[in-house]
C-alpha cells in the first residue's frame, strides 16, 4: 500500500531473499518449521515463499491455540451452557471450531434459551471478568485458550475474582505450553516422515518466557532456534540466520527480535502465572495426542474459579473426522492440500477441522492464501 | 391537511409513535411537515399515491435498481444513513451507466425514535438528493414497535436512463485488460467501525459516501463508451469481494499489485490494530473501473481531473485463468490469493 512500512519493503525483502539463495547450499535442502500461527500466517499473507529459494522449505507447525484444542475440550464448553444454564465466553476463532454432533459453540448459541444462558465472544479475559461483575446472577465461565502469551491475562483475572470474591465467575482452562509441543514433534514416532533443520520460535512467548526455555531444543536435539518478530522482513531474517547455523554445523538459540526479547523473559508475568496455574500432568492436543506437562491447570487454591473443579466436569477424548489430517498437518508431515476433505468438504464456511477455523490455521492459510499454487495458473 | 388546525410537529422533543405510521392524520402531518418540506419538489407536491414521470428519450434504456439502508450508527464521520440512501442507490445506478433520473425512499421508523435525529436524517437525505441532481419523488413511512426496529431503517429505489452504448458488465472483463481503482480503499468501512469500536485516532476517518455520477460521465466523456469495459462500486466485502464477483462473471482471473493500491494511512493503521485487511471494508464513493489497456491512461487521467478520482490509481490486470482466482502481488514482493471474504461477523456498515 502507498503506506512505507519498514518491516515489509519489497526491496529489503528481495535483497534478504537474494541473502538466503547465496546462502542456501544448492547441493542440499532446508526444512524448517514455524512453530507460531502468527508465522504462518505472516508468511501466507505476504507470499515470502516466493522469495526463497526452492531448496528452503518452510513447515507448519502446532502453534494455533485454536487448532490444538481438542473436540473434547470444545463439547465440555457446549455441554456447560446447554446443561448447566452457564454463559461461555470466549474469544471469536473459538466459536466456529467444529465439535461432536455437528455443532460448535456459534451453532449451539442458537439453541440456547437466551434468558439462562448464552456463549458470546470476548476480546479479553477481562471482558468476561467484566460481565460477571456486572450481571451478578449470569452464571460466567471463561472459556480460556492459547499459548503463554494469554496465560498472564487470565491468571490476572484469576486474581482479582478471587480478591473480589465473585461468586459467578469461572475459568475452564486450556492454557497450553510452546516447548512442550516442540518437544512432541521431535519425539513424535510417526515423525520419522518430517526432518526439521531447525525452528522459529514466536517472539511474543519469548517476550513473557525468555529464550531460557528453547534450550533443550540446542543442547538435546541439537536443532538451532531463532525467535523472530511477525513481520514478514522478520521471518526473513531469521530464515538467513537458521541457514546459516545449519551451514556452520551451529545449533544455538539466536534472537532475530532483540526489540524485546531476553534470555529470562517477563519475570513478572512467570511469577504471576505461577501463582496461579500448576503444571497439567496430562493434557490432550489435537493432533500431538496427550502430552505429559504440556499445559496448566488452575492451582487448588484458587478452585473455586476453576470451571473444571465448579461444575464437576472431566475430560471425555473425542476423535477427529477420520479424514480430516489436522493431526499429521499439525506436526508437519503432510500439508493441507494432501487431505482429500481441503477446499471441497472442508473449507473456512464449512470447516471440518480446526485448522481450517482460525486465520493462523495451515490450511486456513493456505485456502485463503496459497491455493493458487497448487493449480497450474495460465498467464495472459 | 392545514397546518393552523393542528399543533405543528414538535421536531424538537418529539418522538416517533405508532400513530405516525397508521395512515392516517399524523401520518399525513408527518410526511407534510418532514418529509414533503425537506424534499420539496413538484412530483412529491402532487401527493397522489405515486409519481407520474417523463420518459426517457428513445436512444436510452431504463435502469432500476433497489438498496436497503441499515448501518448502524446512524449517524458516523462523513455521512449519515440519509446520505448513505441517496448516493447508495445513485450509485448503483452510476456504475451501470445510467444518468440517475428519480428516487423513492421507503422509510421504516422505531416507535420512539427522536424526531430531532429524524430531522437531521432526513435533511441530509435532501441536501444529497439535491446535490447530486436526484429528486426523492415518492415514498413510504412504517412504524414498528420499539424493539422491533433500530431507529430508522431506509430503502430507496432509482430509476436512471442509459445512453445507448453504455454497455459495461462483469462478464466483459477481457484478458489484458486494466484494473484502476478511483481512489482510497476501505474509508467507508473503517469510519463505521472507528465510531463502533470507539478507537480514538488523531485525525478521525472519514466515510467516502458520496455520488459517483459525476465521475463515471467523466470517465465517458474521455473514452469510447464500448471501451469501458466494467464499472463497479466495491461496497461491502470491499475491493477483495468485488474483484473475485468480476473474475467469476468473467471466468476470467487478476492480478493485482498490492503497493498500488492506495490506501489512507490511519486507514491502515487502524487495520493493523484490528487485524483486518482494507481489500475487505467497504467504500461507499469509490469506483472500480476496467478497460482496455490502450485507453488505461486516458480513463486514469479523466478519473484524476474529477473531484472524487484524485486519487485514482492503476492497480492490476486482467489475466486468463480458469480458475477466476484473483491473485495479489504483496508489497514484499510474494504472490497470495485475494480470495473472497469469508463469513467473518461483521457488523452492518451499509
Ligand atoms: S482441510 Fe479441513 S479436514 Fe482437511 S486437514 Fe485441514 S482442517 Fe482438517
């Protein structure tokens, strides 16, 4: 746009992908992944595939909070305002993901009797927090969701419900943990089919948990980190340095995005989550399975706003349409338009999988974005 | 109806009621004192149940075209649902080639609505209709119950006549043809939800609301008319939904630069803090013009010389493909789809 932006000029970013093609040795190829939506999205949105040489390969990695969260996860929140009379809020992405019996959150709104329950989207934790205070006779559970830059929001409405002692208002928690899931991917036994030369790592997680946490991924799986901003320039820049690193046979944990990152993270923010959330023994994840201490769980102090524990509720696995691939797109080894479901069954209107659900979604990205690529375009 | 033999309609503290629809004395103070004074014309005098019109000369061919008017607020920076009324249709009728001739203008009202708001409205639904040289000839007033309505709901339907060879359509995209724009994309759209939303920028936007008219005779004053080959308003869905609208027509595909297309900078700025794309907000005084490459810079030119086209700029081009996608060069450099706006909520912004 006739707007200059310094994070997206076209003749920065030809000069970075020139950078990466002398790079690249041609008698090898680049797998890497990116972890975080954001990166799929930012790399989708401004077609940075197009810059890189062909022996670069970019892969879609789990980091959509909306697409690891399990069917069952989503029923829990359905059976909560159908049965329990409860309003459910969440943020928007959330409602369209498809859940058992055909519903989801947005269809099961509209069976609602209004006047006892409701299911609403919220910008913020403290939007819901907001509601309880405002309507003390509406039942209000917040439906929360996503990596660790969302956790501090809610463990701080956590907080301040407990100080207020609001007796309406509850949390039923899906906060889930980056390493962990990178782990699972490096572990997973079917992985043998993705070989990965290294990761992006979201900046915004590392704002909050530091690059400490990445380390095992360097010094166990000796596979080089580069935590990088949202720009697409960003992503460039931190591709050149991961080609690099795997040239130079290094595997350290490098920082494209110094504007704000640091070794120990937002101290502040790791203290508050810890004195609200404990660690999750076992957690489910569409697509990785139930991965040991991969999320939080609301500590027993502060029960009494924990959904979960309120209402008596337990987790229930549900499997995925058996054709959808969201599990094996989730860890790389197949890409969206290998599933026989993408654009046809499946598609952003009628999503059968999450990851057709939010914007940050691989194949959301790649309907809304890169389908072009996959059909022969004939020029004029 | 003298007005001596009732009190006048008290437009400062009033309110809309259930009477003002019901046909009959209020009703017909209502539209004497309101609507007949602000429209003022001698088809609308006339008071019979519908207006009788001139015909068009024999060379033209009527054009009819219908638009219901909800946004919501009602009033926003840069126009009101009055104004929106006028230049919606006007529009409509503009992009198909036609000289907008008459409008009709359906009202339905929300018992309890101020009548001073009512005014303001309906002022401003005039001083449009004059500006743009389109008497509001007929019209219809409802009444809902509270609750039932959102303050004031406006349809209105144009009649325009065409000159012959004014023969501008979606399916006659050809490939290689030329895609400009008239000027900044996603105003209209970003205004509404600026005031929804309540973001606090330092210069507020502006809706783009205006009569296109003007501009499309412009536009074919400079060229041959067989030359313009579509004309479109891109209103909601915006640029993004208007261009796939044309590909599909055409069963043909684009390609668009994405730095050509302009765009305000609080306009994109105020996108970046949203998360959404100005390709998808809606104009409501911009036009989407193609033509034949060899009369791209005189359309462009023509477009530049007129008030509302200053910013006019040549963003793309038509391209054979089966597929009618609509691909877009990013300011990086990648290509991307522009794919169709996909049912995201939006909320009412026409
Ligand atoms: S295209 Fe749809 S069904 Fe297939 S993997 Fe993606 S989300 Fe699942």
């Amino acid at each position: 746009m006739k707007y200059v932006d310094e994070f997206r000029d076209g003749t920065l970013a030809r000069g970075l992908g020139e950078a990466i093609a002398r790079a690249a040795d041609p008698a090898r190829d680049y797998a890497f992944m990116e972890f975080c939506g954001g990166h799929t999205h930012a790399i989708s949105r401004y077609g940075v595939i197009d810059l890189l040489p062909s022996n670069v390969r970019m892969i879609h990695g789990p980091g959509c909070p909306v697409c690891v969260l399990p069917v069952g996860r989503i029923d829990m929140a359905i059976r909560l305002a159908m049965e329990q009379a409860v309003t459910i809020c969440t943020y928007g992405d959330c409602l369209r993901v498809p859940a058992s019996d055909g519903l989801s959150l947005l269809k099961a709104r509209a069976r609602l009797d209004k006047s006892r329950a409701d299911i609403r989207m919220v910008y913020s934790a403290a939007d819901a927090l907001a509601l309880a205070q405002r309507e003390p006779q509406r039942e209000v559970v917040f439906l929360a969701i996503g990596f660790e830059t969302t956790t501090p929001p809610t463990a701080l409405v956590l907080q301040q419900a407990r100080a207020l002692g609001l007796k309406n208002f509850s949390v039923l928690c899906n906060h889930v943990l980056t390493p962990a899931a990178i782990v699972a991917i490096l572990d997973h036994p079917e992985g043998k089919g993705v070989r990965l030369d290294g990761f992006i790592g979201p900046a915004h997680v590392s704002t909050v948990i530091g690059s400490r946490p990445y380390d095992f991924v360097a010094e166990h799986y000796r596979k080089p980190v580069v935590i990088a901003g949202f720009e697409p320039l960003d992503v460039m820049q931190s591709i050149l340095m991961l080609v690099s690193q795997v040239n130079e046979g290094r595997h350290d944990i490098e920082n494209e995005f110094s504007r704000a990152v640091t070794r120990d993270g937002n101290r502040k923010a790791q203290a508050l989550v810890e004195a609200v959330f404990e660690l999750r023994p076992q957690y489910e994840w569409r697509g990785l399975g139930s991965l040991p201490d991969s999320a939080l769980r609301i500590r027993p102090e502060f029960a009494a706003w924990d959904a979960e524990a309120r209402f008596g509720l337990d987790y229930a696995p549900v499997a995925d349409h058996k054709s959808c691939e969201c599990g094996t797109i989730l860890r790389g080894e197949k890409r969206p338009a290998d599933c026989k479901l993408f654009g046809t069954a499946c598609t952003p209107e009628t999503p059968m999988g999450s990851c057709m659900v939010s914007s940050e979604g691989a194949c959301a990205a790649h309907f809304n974005y890169g389908r072009f690529r996959d059909i022969a375009v004939v020029a004029a | 109806m003298k007005a001596h033999y009732t009190r006048p309609l008290d437009l400062k503290q009033g309110r809309v009621d259930m009477n003002h629809g019901a046909g009959g004395r209020a009703t017909a103070q209502l539209v004497a004192e309101l609507f007949g004074r602000a429209f003022d014309n001698p088809w609308l005098a006339q008071g019979d149940d519908g207006a009788v019109l001139p015909a068009p000369t024999a060379d033209e061919q009527l054009v009819m075209a219908c638009d219901g008017h909800v946004v919501s607020p009602l009033f926003f920076p840069g126009g009101d649902i009055g104004s929106l009324a006028v230049h919606g249709t006007v529009n409509d009728l503009a992009v198909m080639g036609a000289r907008p001739l008459y409008l009709s203008a359906s009202f339905i009202l929300e018992e309890g609505y101020p009548l001073a708001d009512l005014k303001r409205i309906v002022d401003s639904m005039a001083a449009a209709s004059r500006a743009a040289g389109v008497p509001v000839v007929t019209g219809d007033t409802k009444v809902v119950e509270q609750g039932k309505g959102d303050g004031v709901f406006i349809t209105t339907t144009g009649v325009g006549a065409r000159p012959a060879g004014r023969i501008a359509s979606g399916a006659r995209a050809a490939a290689g043809d030329v895609v400009l724009v008239s000027g900044s994309m996603g105003d209209h759209g970003m205004a509404i939800l600026a005031v929804r939303e309540s973001l606090a920028f330092d210069s507020a936007i502006q809706s783009d609301s205006a009569a296109l008219h003007g501009l499309v005779d412009a536009l074919y004053q400079a060229l041959p008319a067989d030359a313009v080959h579509v004309l479109r308003d891109p209103t909601r869905g915006g640029l993004a939904t208007t261009l796939n609208e044309i590909a599909r027509q055409s069963g043909l595909g684009m390609r668009i630069d994405e730095a050509s297309i302009p765009v305000h900078p609080q306009v994109e700025a105020a996108c970046e803090l949203l998360g959404l794309d100005p390709l998808y907000l809606a104009n409501e005084g911009k036009l989407i013009v193609i033509c034949a490459a060899s009369h791209a810079d005189a359309a462009l030119a023509a477009l530049r010389d007129h008030p509302l086209g200053r910013q006019a700029a040549r963003i793309g081009e038509v391209i054979a493909d089966d597929h009618h996608f609509v691909q877009l060069r990013t300011p990086l450099g990648g290509m991307r789809m522009l794919d169709w706006l996909s049912g995201e909520p939006l909320p009412r912004i026409c």
